[in-house]
C-alpha cells in the first residue's frame, strides 16, 4: 500500500502542476486518482516571496569557456572586460622527423612562420563585427598551476616573464585577411592570428629567427619535454596571456586557441612539402579568465531597495537572492505532502535605448544561497530537489519553474532538524529559506540528449530586470493527504 500511494502522489504532483496552471478548482483531483476508500484529499494555497539584488562577485571560470571583448554597459556607462591565459596540449604521440626539414636558419632546423590563432564565434551584436580591437600577447615565464580553482578575478601578472616575448596585435571579429570565398564556406570557423615572427630570445638568453623556430630546437634538443602537456608547459611554453588594451565594442566566444609552427621538409624520394604543427589550448590544459566588471557600480545597483524589480547581470555582476516563505507553507500542513510549488518570475522589458543594451539571460539556476559558490566548485548538476534550472519564455516574458515542492520540503526539514538541536538554529543560519537566480551556461551530453553533463556561470553580456524587490513574489501550492 505504501508504493501505491507513493505513485499516486507522484500522478498527483503532475496532474496539480498542470492544474494549478490553469484552473483554480482542485476539488475533484483525490477523485480521479484512487478509490472512494483510498482518496488523495487536495488544497491549494499561494503565498508570498521577497526578493533583493546581490553582487556576484568573482565566479568560478572553467578551462576553454571564455570570452575575450571590452564593452561599455549602456546601464551603468561603465566598462565590462574579458581576457584570458592559456596553455597548450601536446599529442602524445608527436613526431616531427626533424632530419628532413628543409628550413633553414644559422644552417640549422627552422620554422619558415608561426602564429597564435584565436577562434572566436557569437559576438555580441553584430555592430562589433568591424570595430577596431587591439590585444597584446604576453608570455607566461611559469606555468600556471593545473590543481588550482580559478576565479573571474585571477591576476596572471605574477607569471608573466618581465623579459619575454610581448606582441601586439591590431584586429577586428571579421578578419579581414581571409577573403570572402574562404569566409563564405560553411566550415569557416572566425578567427584572429597573431604572427609570432620576430626574433625570439628564450629565457637563457639563446636568439631564435622566430618563435616557431625555438619550438622546433627544443624538439630536437629535448625531445622528452614534447612526452605530455604538463612537460610542454612546465619545460618549453609556460603558455601565453592574451589581453585587450584598446578598444571598444566587441564581445566574443573564444571557442578555441592554436599556437601553429610552419616549416617545410623533404623525405627521400619525394618532392619538398610544406608542414605544421599545432598545440591547441583544450579543456586538457589549464586556462584562466579574467573578468573586469565595475564593482561600484554593481554595489550601487544592489543597493536600489526601494525598487520594485531585482537585477540580473553578467558576467560577474548580480544575482537575485529570494526568501521564499517555508514555515508559512507548511504552517497548519505539517502532516501534509507537498505536491506542487510553482513560482514565476517575471521579466521587466528594458528601458535602455542603445544597440549595446545587453541580452537577456537565456537560462536560469535556482540554487540554495548557502550553497551557492560550492555547488560550482564540486561541479553539481540540477537535480530537481535542492537546485533547478529554466529557460527564458520569449513569448510571456518569464522565467517559469513548475514545481520546486522538492526544494521547499528540503528547507522545512533542515529546519525542523536544526531546531531539534538548536534553539537558535534560524538566527545562527540566516540564509536557511534563501535562494538565488543564477544565469547560466551548459553543456549537454550529446546535441538531442536532454542531459547536462556541467553547468557554470553564463560569462555572456546579459542584463535583465526581474519584478519583485518591493513587490511580492507569489508561489502557487498544492498539497495532499490521504484519507480513509
């Protein structure tokens, strides 16, 4: 008889959310899902949330998820920045048969050219596409290091090599290197290269023709440093910090990094040919990001308490924090199921007029206040009990989560048992009945599959309003009980 219920509780919880959506009346609902002698009796209830803007602050950033842009925030008039490090992967099993190339400097082995290419998608307006950027490459004299969490605020001037290699490099989105037949092909994939071709001095002091032409004396000379990544960086290229240093306007995905070495060899018997090696900056090597977002501002924004909306930004600048009303809930329904929560949040169309005003948040995260900066950290997933995600409504301007009962429970019981304990439990865990909207990013096992394999800070240039602050915020419940 338990599983019995316990099924029909679960029939029940969807059918409520669904009626709960459009009609008010749940009279019927024990009715039409057990036996006159078995019945789920119904209530509903609404209740109400508040809710208040807070800043981020630094967020944790993953490894190959970056952006690289300057961009004024027509909001605040304020500068939004986003730079990046990055190392470089090895294949382990790398072979350059050096014995046959062809290209020469000092009588020895040499790369004809190399570059660093920046693969970049997605920018933010398509105003930017054209607008003058300049960034500067500057090498990293040790490598960063592979265990350590990296937040949006990470400074990596402590790593630079104060004599090493400093490049820069005036650019647009569209590079305007590559014609229009080889940027009109479906598989052309936007992109910024940076020539590396200047004589280079390594750090002992040794003059190079060119940075690839170090790359390819290394080889020779210590072949075990190229075994892995780690070797590669720790021993040859520590990696590279890529920041910008003028302009305004563009935003854009960094899908990808590739430090290319071109070089030319002869095997016997076959005619020259022209090679290249590239180390690419995957998810298999450590990248940093760094972030710079306007803290005054941001803290002025929070403190707007009279408002009747809340913020949301990115990237890394505001969140809403919510305090949803658990003993009211569950006040005179103690020994009550809670079937259905539902809350939703409205968005309040924006009143900038700019062609930078900042999107809109495309998915959102509920997680618990307390649990906020470590379910980042240990990589947790939404599990539909104690965290959720949603996705934006164009069409009603909404953010919708249809039934959050599992987490409203959650918080009831962790009350109930720290009380048990403590008398003063509430006052000792202020944030207890709190949760925060958090913009987000994903990614997904496979394109069809609906399973997300990580979740993590949206670093986009989003901005959005959500009503509340002074308003209330009102949550739809349905509970059930059976009776004999």
């Amino acid at each position: 008889m338990i599983m019995i219920k316990i099924k029909y509780m679960a029939m029940a919880a969807l059918a409520a959310i669904v009626i709960s959506s459009c009609d008010n009346s749940t009279d019927t609902l024990g009715n039409s899902l057990t036996s006159d002698s078995d019945r789920l009796q119904t209530a509903t209830g609404t209740f109400q949330a508040t809710s208040r803007t807070i800043v981020t602050g630094p967020v944790l950033t993953k490894s190959n998820y970056c952006y690289l842009g300057r961009v004024t925030d027509a909001e605040t008039n304020t500068e939004v920045k986003c730079e990046f490090t990055t190392q470089f992967y090895v294949l382990e099993d790398l072979t350059i048969n050096t014995q046959y190339i062809t290209s020469k400097a000092d009588d020895k082995a040499a790369a004809d050219s190399c570059d660093l290419i920046i693969y970049m998608a997605s920018p933010f307006r398509d105003l930017g596409k054209n607008t003058a950027m300049q960034l500067r490459v500057q090498e990293l004299g040790q490598m960063i290091a592979p265990t350590q969490l990296y937040y949006s605020d990470y400074d990596p001037s402590p790593l630079y090599r104060e004599d090493g290699m400093k490049v820069s490099h005036l650019f647009t989105y569209t590079n305007m290197t590559d014609d229009d037949a080889a940027r009109a092909k479906t598989n052309y994939l936007n992109n910024v290269r940076i020539p590396l071709n200047k004589p280079y001095t390594d750090k002992d002091g040794k003059t190079y023709s060119n940075y690839g032409t170090y790359i390819l004396r290394q080889y020779i000379d210590n072949r075990e440093h190229f075994r892995n990544s780690y070797l590669f960086a720790q021993h040859v290229c520590p990696g590279f910090s890529i920041e910008i240093t003028d302009g305004d306007g563009l935003y854009a995905n960094v899908t990808n990094v590739g430090l290319r070495v071109y070089y030319r060899d002869q095997v016997p018997d076959s005619a020259e040919k022209k090679r290249s090696i590239v180390f690419a900056g995957t998810e298999e090597v450590v990248n940093t990001i760094r972030i710079t977002n306007d803290a005054i501002s941001m803290s002025k924004l929070a403190a707007q308490t009279d408002s009747d909306f809340t913020y949301l930004k990115t990237p890394a600048g505001l969140l809403t924090e919510v305090t949803l009303p658990v003993k009211e809930i569950w006040n005179g329904h103690e020994t009550d199921s809670l079937l259905a929560t539902k809350v939703t949040f409205q968005r309040m169309h924006n009143n900038q007029n700019s062609d930078y005003t900042f999107g809109t948040p495309a998915t959102l995260l509920i997680v618990m206040r307390d649990s906020l900066q470590s379910y980042f950290t240990n990589k947790q997933l939404p599990d539909n009990r104690t965290s959720y995600y949603t996705t934006y409504n164009s069409t009603f301007n909404t953010y919708t989560f249809t039934n959050i009962s599992n987490l409203v429970s959650h918080l009831w019981r962790l009350r109930e048992k720290g009380i048990k304990m403590d008398t003063n439990w509430e006052e000792n865990h202020p944030n207890w009945n709190k949760i925060v909207l958090v913009p987000i990013a994903y990614s997904r096992a496979s394109t069809n599959s609906s399973t997300l394999t990580w979740v993590g800070h949206d670093l986009s240039l989003t901005s959005t309003r959500i009503a509340g602050g002074t308003k209330p915020i009102e949550l739809n419940v349905v509970y059930g009980r059976f009776s004999r």
